[in-house]
C-alpha cells in the first residue's frame, strides 16, 4: 500500500491517499499488542479507535508519513506536480517504513497538553502572586511567563513548520506574557490539524468548563458586539520531548462568546474580603463536575450543552440545546420522579 501513496505539493499526501491506506486497519494484526515484554493478548484495537478514529491505524499512518515528507518541503512545494511518495523520499524501503509506523503506533497513547488562550480579563482567576491554579488532576489555570515558552514552545518542529510555512494559517495569534491559559492534560493521539478524538474530547471539555463557570456565576457573558474577529486557536504540545503538535481554532460564534467572558466581581481576585476564598471554593467544585462517575459525566455533558446554547445566534438552537441540559440535569420522567 505504502508505495501507492502520492505526494502532492511535494509535501503533503493527496486526498486519496487515505482510502489507500483505509484497507490498513482489516489487514494488519492490530488487535493485540506485540511489543517486548508486553501481554500478547491485549487487545488494544478498544483503545486506538477511541483516542483517534475508526479507522486508526491508517489515520496514524497517514500523519506519520506526512510529518516524514514535511522534512524535504521547500518553499516552491505548492507548484510541484504530483509524484509517487518513492519519488519524494530518499531511498524509499516500503517494508522498513511499515515497521516503523507500527513500532511507533505501540507506543500510543501519548502524552499531550492542551492550552486555551484566555481574554485578558480572565487574568483575574489567578491570584496575584501566583502563576497557576489547579482546577483537578487534569486541569489548571496558568500564567504565561518568561519561561512558559520553555515547556510548551509555540514554535513547530522542523518538519511542521516547513509544511505550516507553505499551508500557514493566518488566524493563530501567539500568546502574550501575563495572559491566563485553561490547560487540559490528556492520553492519546493527536495531528497537527486535530483531526483526532483525542483533540475533539479536549475541545469538548473545555467547553464543560466555561459552560459550567458561567452556570455557577464564575464567569459573566457579555453580549455586545465584538471588533476582534480573530479565532482564539487551542494548542497542543507532547509532553516529552516537549513540542507543539498543532493548534484547533474554536468555530465563530463560540470564539467570540469566550472572547467576551468577564470575571464576576464576587469572583475577582483582584478584589478584597472573601473573592479568593470564593474563587478557590467555586472552581474545586468545577473540577469535582469535570472528574470521574456518573453524576460527574452528567454534568459535563450539561455543561457542554449549555455552553452551546450560549454562543449560538439561532435562537430555536439554542433553545432545543437548554432544553436538553435541563434533560441531562433531571434525567428521564421515570427516573427523576
């Protein structure tokens, strides 16, 4: 299959390549885990499908190879006629790149660290004089300072940035020192373009987060018109060796949603008299409804509904999108009576 591939652009496989690769997932053994020293009998098929896709082992070929050709772009690459892969890749081994690609796929999942940029007024969740404040084992508010950069550098790879320098993506804004992050920690997989569950499951809880500190009265929506149509992009970087993957901007309406949110004054802690207390108290129990269990799911999954139902313009959406939190809230007539 692999030496079926083309490359178009010299840097990027075309669209086919994938329903090339497709075939991947039924043919290989991936159902078990091979790896020295490892169970033979694990079944980590389960696993692949739900941190990527259904159709894993090809999607993770398909990255793996295009981060490979990411090393031989060149400015011109958008002018290059398409060609097969072994054209493009040195002394092309198909049988030795096939067991690469699995030796690396073994090692899933990997570990990532998303970052979400906040508007400058929601500095105010973090105390003065402290740079980070944890919401759960998962999850953290942070200040970017001098040495942010260090652990979670805004700059690509080599092989990334070359592809990024000729497909760039013009709406990405690099973060500001003293800007307030809401970082999520996460197992799995992503692409540089976060194409992946992995991502798609950050993005979601994310949107639990703000959903719910706007329920409790954390956070205060604001409603005006909004002059900056930039589209806040959340990153995610591998965690060791430390490197970015790739960004996912939010869609329009929900970037300017989060790029209008406030503080609430009872939560400022800039503010005297019980504002940190509250703030702390407030945002462990945002925490503890974005943990493990059932009730906790459920409240994640409301969270995510009414922050939807927030930032959309159509109002019949997001009156179907509250409905459905008070659903999730309350349960089915039977069980919540």
């Amino acid at each position: 299959m692999l030496p079926l591939l083309v490359v178009q652009g010299g840097a990027v496989l075309t669209y086919e390549a994938r329903a090339t690769l497709s075939p991947v997932d039924r043919l290989l053994p991936v159902a078990h885990k091979v790896k020295p020293g490892g169970d033979p009998s694990r079944n980590i098929k389960p696993t692949l499908v739900a941190i990527i896709d259904d159709h894993p082992v090809a999607d993770f070929a398909h990255e793996y190879v295009s981060l490979l050709l990411g090393r031989y772009v060149t400015q011109d690459a958008l002018s290059l006629p398409e060609k097969a892969i072994a054209e493009v890749l040195p002394d092309f081994d198909a049988r030795q790149l096939a067991a690469n690609i699995l030796e690396a796929l073994v090692e899933l999942p990997f570990k990532y660290t998303f970052s979400i940029p906040l508007n400058a007024a929601l500095g105010a969740l973090i105390p003065d004089g402290e740079d980070a404040i944890s919401i759960n084992d998962r999850m953290r508010l942070v200040r970017v300072t001098s040495d942010f950069w260090e652990r979670f550098p805004e700059t690509e790879p080599t092989a990334v940035r070359r592809i990024a320098d000729v497909f760039a993506d013009a709406s990405y804004r690099p973060m500001a020192l003293e800007t307030a992050v809401l970082q999520i920690d996460a197992d799995g997989f992503a692409t540089r373009f976060g194409a992946t569950a992995t991502v798609t499951d950050a993005l979601l809880l994310a949107k639990a987060f703000f959903g719910l500190c706007v329920a409790l009265g954390i956070l205060v929506p604001s409603y005006g018109i909004s002059f900056d149509m930039r589209r806040e992009a959340m990153s995610f970087h591998r965690t060791s060796p430390p490197e970015l993957v790739g960004r996912r901007a939010f869609d329009h309406d929900a970037g300017r949603y989060l790029a209008g949110l406030t503080v609430h004054s009872r939560a400022n802690s800039t503010g005297s008299g019980v504002a940190q207390p509250y703030l702390r108290t407030a945002l462990e129990a945002v925490g503890v409804c974005l943990g493990a269990g059932e009730e906790a799911r459920r409240l994640r999954l409301a969270g995510r509904w009414f922050f939807d139902s927030s930032v959309t313009s159509d109002e019949v959406t997001a009156f179907v999108q509250a409905m459905i939190v008070m659903e999730t809230l309350l349960g089915e007539e039977d069980a919540s009576s």
